[in-house]
C-alpha cells in the first residue's frame, strides 16, 4: 500500500518537472519572440552598428535559439541564472530581495485570509439558505466583481488621501517598528485577501454541500451527532479534495499575479520586478521570473494534489 | 405487550421547488408493541421512509412534520427540541439506511463508524464498544470480525456492509430499529443471509422493528405485522399471516396478484429448426488492456453461446457482476466484443455497433434499465421519439408526428404527454417512453437490460405484460435480462443462468422448476416466497452456499 502511494507521489511529482521543463522552453520561446533587440536597445538608437555587433557576439545572441535555451537551462539547474542584461547584476542577487518582499507580502495574506475564507465558506454551506448565507454570497460576489485596482485605488483614496491613516506606498526601508509594519502591509495585505478569499469562499461552501447531501452525513445525523460533529468529522474529510484545490489556485495567485496591487502601492516584489524587465528586454531576468511563478504554482498544486490522494482512502 | 410507539394522525408537509406546500403524509395512526416488527410496505412515493424517519424526529430536506404526534417510550419525537432529539438518535431509535454503502463515510474505518454513536452519547468507553462491536459482528455472522472494523468500506462487499450497518444500529442498544429497504440493493443469495442474521439479532434482543419494503416476500419472512401504504395514507393493517391469506383492500390484492404465476401463451416450440434471429458464438468481452492474446485484462463475458428464435424470448438472469449486461452491450455492439461470432438474421455482425449498417442497428434495439438517465431531461417526449423516426425512416414533420401519436398509443400512453418532459412522468412512465423509443426503429430483437427493476411490482407488472402484448402484435423477440427469477419467468420461453462470466445452465419452460447446476439451484431456491415460513424452514445446502453463496 505504502510503496503505491509512494508510487504515484513520484509519479505527480516527475509530471511536475516535466510541466516545468516545458514550461520553462515556452517562455524561453515566447521572450524570443518579443519584438526589438537586446544590443540595441541596451545601446541605445545612437549606437554604431559594429558595436552593435560585437555585443551581440558577446552576449550569444548570435548562436541558433535552441543552444541559448541549453545554456540556460543548464545554468539554471546549477542554480545560476545568468547575468541580467540591464544592469550586469546576477540575476540571483536581483531576485534574492525581491523574492523575500513577495513570500512576505503572500504569506502574511494567506495567514489572514485562509482561515478567513475557510471559515466563512464552510458556515455559508452549512447555514445555506440563511440570512447569513445570502449576505456572504453578495459579497463574494461583488467582491469577485470589481476589479482589484478599483478596491486598492479606493483603499488609498479612503484610508491614504482623505482620512491620512496609512501610507499609500510602500517602502520596505523605511519599517523601524511594528506599527510601521502594520502601516505598511495594512492595505495590500487587505486588498489582496478580498481578491483571493472570495473564490475559496465559493469553492468551499460548494464543495461542502455537495458532501452535506451525502447519505452518509444524515447517517451521522440519525446517529445524534451534534451539527459540529457532522461537518467536522463527515463532511469536511470528504470535501478536503476540492478545497486544498481552490486554495492553491488562489494562493499561486499571490506569487505571479499580484503585479497591479504590486505597483498601485509601489511594493517591491517579483511580479513588478518582471514588468521592468519586459521593458527593458532583459530575457534572462524575464524567463527567472517566469520560472518561479510556476514553480510556486507547481508546489502549490502539486501539495494540494498529495493532500487529495492521502485524504481518499480510496487512492491511499 | 406494552406499546413502544404510538403514532397519532401524523401529517408531513413538502414544500415543492414552487414553493408549493403539499402534505405527503395525511393522517397515520401506527402502534408497535416492544419487541414487535412490523413492515411499512407500498410503492415509491407512498410515504414509508417518511413515515419511519419521523420516528426519530428526523424528515428530509423541505419536509417537515405538520401535525400529530410520534410518541417513542412516552416521549414526542415530533414536539422535542432538536438537541432533545439528537440525544435518544441511535440509542432509543436506530436506523439501517438502504444503501449502506453509500450510507458508510468513504474517508473513515468501518469500527470508528460503528463505535461512533457509544462515542457521541458517551454510553461506553471506546475498548468497551470496540469489543460489543466484534460481539455483533459476529451476532451478524460477518468473516473475520476480529480485524473487519480496520478496512474502511470501499474495501468490503455491498453485503457485508448492509449488516455492518445493522451493526452500527444495534451498538446503542435500541429500543426499535428502523430498517429502510435494507436488502434491496443485494442479490438474492446475498439477501438470505443478511436477512437470517437481522432476524436471530432482533428476535434475540428482543428489539422492536420497523421494516420498510416494497417486497412482500421479503416482508413476510421478518415481519410480526403488515402496514400497507399508499399516498400517504394507511391502507391496511394486520398481521402478516392474515394480510397475505385474505387481503381486503384492493391495492393490497394487486400487489400480492403480482407474485401469482400468471398463465401466459407462450409460443410453440417451432416445428420444424428454422434458422435462428440470433446467434452469438463464444463470445469473449470484457475491461481493461487488450493482452498479447488479444483478449482484455478484465473478462466479464468468457466464451457464452446462446441463440434467440424468430417470435420467442430468451430470458438471461445471474447475480450482479456475472456479465450479463457485459454480455447484451457487447451483442448490440456498445462494448465490442474481443472474439466469437455475432450472426443476426444470417448475417455475420461486426464487434462495434459504428460498423454496422443502418439496418443491422436498425433490425437489434436496447433498452437500459434506468429511463431517468437513459432519456435526455431537456427535450420533450416527442423529441425524444422522433428522433429515431428521423434518423432510421427519415420521417419528417406530419408523418412522424403521427407517428409519434402510434408509438405513444402502443405503449398505452395518453397522447397528451408528448409535449412533457421526462422529468414530468412517472417511473413508470418514462420505462414506457424509453421502451417506444426502442419500437420507433421498427426492430426484431430487442435487449431489455432489468427494464423493470427500478419499478415497483405492480408497474412492473403492467410493463411485462405491455411487452407481451407488444410482441403479439409486432411479431418482436426478447433478450431479457435481470436478477429477478420471477419476471424472466413471466415473459421468457427460455432462460439461461450466468455464473462469473459463464453460462452454466440453459433452461426451457418445462424444465425450469429443476435446475441442474448447483449455482442455480441455488440461485432459485434463494428467491423469497410468499409464504412467512419460508425463511426458517429453508435448508440450502452449507456446500452449495460455500462455493457459490454471496459476501
């Protein structure tokens, strides 16, 4: 039993390398067909075309796509990712930093708004067809709704502008003290738990539900366990699937996709950081980016998809 | 003997998707005395869960107790406060649901189940119940009852879980166990065993029962009285012996008609061997991955022969997971065959049913057993039937229209249900449109798949005989499979009895009532009779049971 088990985790976790790999050549591919060149622009429109040129010698961009891609990838399995062409920093030391501000920015987000969206997303299913119920899922749904740059916008207008409360843009070195910490994460941190927690919300009242139609939970019923008891002990083991599901889609939201909350409160993370270097065509800088965002998502999915099978004995 | 429950003038209300209220149950009156087992029986609909559930207080999403009272050892289950309520669940009133499989949650052990109520109500120390636990299983006459509570329930058989439910009741020790259709979902031989360890269990402890069934066999074998039910109303009662000898009320009389052997014409036997309608020739289907000997993984159908004549019926019956579905997919071409012959009419027919010509589709129908998901919900019955006039005679507009109106009239449908949906019809019903869905491609054989085992027995009733009228008339033949000995017995001129894959027997009307194979036998001698001895007095024989016996 244990060894199938084992099995198929390899297994998941094999498919997960593969889906990277891929992953990784179509990013590779799709920065390559990004219009402009690198010498050029990195030279600027005076340049002369020999020195144009020579920099093109001297960065490979000269040699077949397929061989730039092998160079990179076999640098970045031994964890070095190349030299930015903007600025000729490693690319590891640029993200290092960045990456840091972006786990911050995610993790203190997930802390609040997992519990936050599981809890309520679980009272809905059960209190379903209540007052309670109906209010949750008007605000879920206005929340899902409205873009998230008109809720950071408003935020700032509000607590930045008119009521002065907090800072409308971040800066990460000017934190001495918890209160400037709390200042500063206040309004991100709460914008984007509006963004994530609506679908976990949904996903979750959903699939409890469904389980709360079971058989086996009026059985628990006629067996006089308390309401608790049945949502605890019935329901939830059995809707555990579908929700760390949803978690991890909206959690892998955090690491990519927070590129408009990122800039609206000037918050250094990775996703800005990935914008830069669009404009400034720096492909290696671009395809590190690309890389972790889905190597985020991977883990993420890839643990929600070990937490199904363990929670099934039916795979188990 | 003193009155455990007394149940007065008991009304529940539904509220339709509408909003509509609509009272299902209409005024009951029902006493049980301690330690007596009395069946609620009557058809889907009738109210018999309901009626049950209320005993513990409990109705179904949307219902609600409306009226009267549902007195349980003095107290008022229909007045309490739930949290009152909760707490005499399981110990003063235990349920066996219908399904235990479904019943049993998927992510926990069978023992933490079972143990569960003694845990919620706090009547036992865990080692203690784990021990009671054993002690019952073994009362139920499970395999290894020391480690069965380990497994969890995907890992036990459909039989085996109907008495861990019984189990998972008994362990609180109540006053009166609710059994809702606790054997419907077993086969046969499966059921006999289940319902000798309900009876030694109940009878031991001395526990009073509600037995809800639309079986009166079954019913007969367990139950001290017979309440019959229909649309929510009580339509007779007395005691077993005498509801079965001198039934007074006419739906009690149609319903114990249906178990009367009727005398059908069959036809003769052709004089002289005309060429059969279809010949299948061992014939090998099944799941899985095609092996190196071009075979699947999985055989559910091993080598069988059979052939059906021009006007007769052949009859297909075995236990559930003994290939005969397999077996008719694989004869219409739905799941194609991995080797033998499939000749029809004379003709040699391809494995895959997309092979074959429109005729050979056209001439060989099929009807599935559940008309609720083999009928589309969103189109209206005349579309549901036109679409085959369309597609085999390219009918269009006002012929098949008319046609429409014919093939509804066969069926002994009213006109007017053309424009309806399913959703709109009754069980019944909708076997009917699903059967003329099979008539509007004008066929001569037709593969009923247990068409009738989803209905109550007196719709059933009316269907078999609506076939029979049908192949008079249309001069059709029948492939009729299904786990009931008795209605293959009332339409079919030959049957044939299929073990693991395998025809062991082929039987014709004359020898039907002496089988030779153990395995059927056995089989037949497993179908309940009417008479309420029946169950005590059978002696199967302990060798037969072991090799071939359910669980």
């Amino acid at each position: 039993m244990n060894a199938d088990i084992a099995s198929m985790i390899g297994k998941r976790l094999g498919l997960s390398a593969l889906t990277l790999l891929i992953v990784s050549f179509a990013v590779f591919v799709a920065t390559n067909l990004l219009p402009g060149d690198t010498a050029t622009i990195l030279l600027g429109q005076a340049a002369t075309p020999e020195a144009v040129a020579g920099l093109r010698q001297a960065m490979h961009l000269d040699d077949p796509a397929v061989f730039r891609f092998l160079r990179w990838l076999a640098g970045a399995v031994t964890g070095d990712f190349g030299t930015s062409y903007a600025n000729n920093m490693p690319i590891a030391t640029l993200i290092a930093g960045r990456f840091v501000n972006t786990m911050e920015l995610a993790g203190l987000t997930a802390v609040i708004a997992v519990p936050l969206a599981l809890t309520l997303g679980i009272t809905a299913a059960v209190l379903r067809g209540t007052l309670y119920d109906r209010i949750v899922a008007v605000l879920t749904i206005g929340v899902i709704s409205v873009p998230e740059f008109v809720v950071a916008s408003t935020a700032v207008l509000l607590f930045a502008v008119y009521l002065k409360w907090l800072p409308a843009i971040s800066f990460v070195n000017e934190v001495h003290s918890l209160t400037d910490l709390l200042r500063m994460y206040a309004m991100p941190v709460v914008t984007l738990t509006f963004v994530v927690s609506a679908q976990i919300i949904r996903m979750t009242r959903a699939a409890v539900i469904e389980t709360l139609s079971m058989p086996y939970v009026e059985m628990a019923l006629l067996k006089g366990a308390s309401r608790s008891r049945i949502v605890l002990r019935h329901a939830l083991p059995n809707s555990l699937g579908p929700i760390v599901n949803a978690l991890a889609l909206s959690l892998s939201y955090l690491i990519g996709g927070v590129i408009i909350i990122e800039t609206i409160f000037n918050y250094p993370g990775i996703a800005k950081l990935m914008v830069d270097a669009v404009a400034t065509r720096d492909l290696p800088l671009i395809q590190t980016c690309a890389l972790i965002f889905c190597l985020g998502y991977l883990i993420l999915i890839t643990i929600a998809d070990i937490i199904a099978i363990l929670s099934n004995p039916r795979l188990r | 003997m003193t009155k455990l429950v007394d149940i007065r003038n008991l009304r529940v209300e539904a509220t339709t998707d509408a909003g509509r209220r609509i009272e299902i149950i209409k005024g009951v009156d029902l006493d049980i005395a301690k330690g007596e087992i009395v069946a609620l029986i009557g058809e889907s609909g009738s109210g018999k869960t309901t009626i049950a559930l209320t005993l513990m207080g409990h109705t179904r999403p949307g219902c609600r107790i409306s009226g009267g009272t549902v007195l349980v050892d003095g107290k008022d289950m229909a007045a309490l406060p739930e949290r009152e309520r909760a707490a005499l669940r399981g110990c003063e009133v235990a349920y066996v649901p219908q399904s235990a499989a479904a019943a049993f949650n998927p992510s926990q052990t069978i023992m933490d189940q079972v143990i569960e109520v003694t845990q919620i109500h706090g009547s036992m120390p865990r080692d203690k119940a784990r021990q009671r636990a054993i002690e019952l299983f073994k009362a139920l006459s499970l395999p290894s009852p020391d480690t069965i509570g380990g497994r969890y329930p995907h890992q036990v058989s459909g039989g085996q879980l109907q008495r861990l439910a019984a189990a998972m009741a008994l362990i609180g020790d109540p006053k009166l166990v609710i059994f809702d259709e606790p054997t419907t979902a077993l086969d046969v031989t499966t059921q006999i065993d289940v319902l000798k360890a309900f009876k030694s269990v109940m009878k031991s402890g001395g526990i009073a029962g509600v037995y809800v069934s639309h079986d009166l066999a079954v019913v007969a074998q367990i139950a001290d009285r017979i309440v019959v039910l229909k649309g929510g109303e009580v339509q007779e009662e007395g005691r077993t012996q005498a509801i079965l000898a001198t039934p007074a009320h006419p739906y009690t009389q149609e319903l114990l008609a249906a178990f009367e052997p009727k005398e059908t014409q069959f036809a003769a036997a052709p004089a002289e061997k005309a060429r059969p309608l279809l010949e299948v020739e061992n014939v090998i289907s099944g799941y899985g991955v095609v092996q190196s000997d071009g075979l699947p993984l999985v055989k559910a159908v091993r080598s069988v022969n059979l052939s059906v004549e021009k006007g007769r019926n052949l009859g297909i019956i075995g236990e559930s997971g003994c290939g005969k579905s397999t077996l008719a997919r694989s004869i219409a071409g739905i799941l194609p065959a991995s080797a033998g012959n499939i000749i029809f009419n004379g003709h040699e027919l391809d494995y895959a049913a997309r092979r074959r010509t429109h005729d050979q589709l056209r001439e060989m129908q099929i009807v599935f057993q559940y008309a609720d998901t083999a009928l589309n919900p969103a189109k209206p019955i005349e579309e549901i039937l036109g679409r085959p006039l369309t597609f085999y005679h390219g009918l269009k507009g006002q012929a098949r229209s008319a046609r429409v109106d014919a093939l509804l009239d066969m069926v002994r449908l009213p006109k007017s249900l053309r424009h309806r949906h399913p959703s709109e019809l009754s069980g019944g019903q909708k076997q009917r449109v699903n059967f003329a869905r099979a008539l509007a491609a004008d066929p001569r054989l037709i593969i009923c798949d247990e068409i009738t085992s989803a209905l109550d027995t007196v719709v059933a009733g009316a269907v078999i005989e609506l076939l029979k009228e049908l192949q008079r008339e249309l001069d059709l033949s029948y492939i009729f499979i299904s786990h009931d000995l008795s209605v293959v017995e009332a339409i079919c001129d030959e049957v044939m009895v299929m073990y693991r894959g395998e025809k062991v027997e082929h039987l014709t009307r004359e020898d039907i009532a002496s089988p030779r194979h153990p395995y059927s036998k056995l089989l037949f001698a497993s179908v309940p009779k009417l008479d309420p001895t029946w169950l005590d007095n059978l002696v199967l024989e302990p060798e037969l049971v072991r090799q071939y016996g359910g669980a």
